[in-house]
C-alpha cells in the first residue's frame, strides 16, 4: 500500500472517489441499467472490510451495499465477530448492478477494479473478507474456487485475506454456514477476539 493518510483525508479522497465513481460511465451496459451506483460504506479506519460482488436491486435502488436479504445475513455475520456493522467497510467489485444479477464480465471487473484498489489503498483494513467468488478471483487474481481458497489467510498488500462463502449462497445453502463460520473464527482468532 501507498503511505496511509490521517483519518480526515482518507474521508475526502473516499467522498471525492465516490463523487467520480457516481459519474462513471466506463461499462456502456450498466450505465443504462444502473438506478445508481454503489460506493460502498463505513468506517474509513475500519480494521476489517467486507468485499461482495456486486450491488442487487435493493442496493441499485438505495445506493447502500448489502442491504437486501444478504446484506441482513451479511450484517448477522459481522455481529457473530463481535463486531459491528458501522465499524467495518463494506464493498463490492462492481459499483452497479448487473442486468437480473446476472454475473459480473470479465471486462466490467476490470473497468471497475481501480475503485476498490483506490478504496483499499485509502482504507488500509488490516484484514479483508472476501464474500464469493467473483471478490475472492478479482483481489487475488486466482482462477480457484472458493472452496479451494477458503480456510485459510492470502495476501493482498498489507491487508489479511480471507475467503468465505457469499451470504446469498449461504441463504440457499445452509449447509455452508458451519465453514463460513470457522473462516471468521481464523480471523477473530487472529484478532485476539474471544466470543
Ligand atoms: N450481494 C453483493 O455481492 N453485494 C451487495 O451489495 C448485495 C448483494
């Protein structure tokens, strides 16, 4: 990572960020389909950032990650931690809503991929949890799967890496919770976090 910034100009080049990414018009499909863009949110200091995949039609309508039926279970997991969801940042690899949440295209992680290097780079989280595929390919440049990538820390700068499974999937696969759950207990773990 680049040196960090004091906490008051992380907030302005995060508002100026945000300023150029709800102006973006890199994707000539999204732009059409978008209501708005999705920034991403939080503490700019937070410890721990969570990194989904795209926004959904709750998020495309109220400009807020994670706040349909994932983001409910997404906000459950991050109380499991201890933590709280105001403390962490949350973001996704593409800023705007793909067309019936069909998946992201390669060329629309790439045109998108600046942002949430920018917002890494301003953020500096100690660890970053990757909730899916799409996040975990995208930071890590890795082709595996997620169950290949889970379990255990990657790197990305400074930041902890961890992949888990994405809530949307645990909301249909319940099964998968008891790994996604051992996936943060390594992270509390390594914060010295005892529930
Ligand atoms: N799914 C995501 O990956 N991100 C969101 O913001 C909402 C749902």
């Amino acid at each position: 990572y680049p040196p960090s910034l004091p906490i008051a100009d992380r907030e302005t080049q995060l508002a100026q960020l945000a300023a150029q990414v709800a102006g973006c018009v890199r994707c000539d499909e999204l732009v059409c389909y978008r209501k708005q863009t999705v920034f991403g949110e939080g503490n700019p200091q937070a410890r721990v950032a969570f990194f989904g995949e795209a926004p959904g039609a709750d998020e495309d309508r109220q400009g807020r990650p994670f706040v349909g039926r994932a983001g409910q279970l997404l906000t459950k997991m991050i109380e499991a931690c201890t933590l709280r969801r105001e403390d962490v940042y949350i973001l996704n690899t593409l800023k705007c809503r793909p067309p019936e949440n069909r998946n992201p295209l390669p060329h629309e992680l790439d045109n998108c991929r600046s942002y949430f290097e920018a917002q890494f780079n301003l953020i500096q989280p100690e660890y970053i949890v990757c909730l899916g595929l799409f996040a975990a390919q995208s930071l890590l440049r890795s082709k595996l799967s997620v169950g290949r990538l889970r379990g255990r820390f990657h790197a990305y700068h400074n930041s902890k890496v961890l992949v888990t499974y994405h809530p949307s999937y645990l909301l249909r696969t319940a099964s998968a919770k008891r790994l996604a759950w051992e996936d943060l207990q390594i992270m509390m773990a390594d914060m010295g976090i005892r529930r």
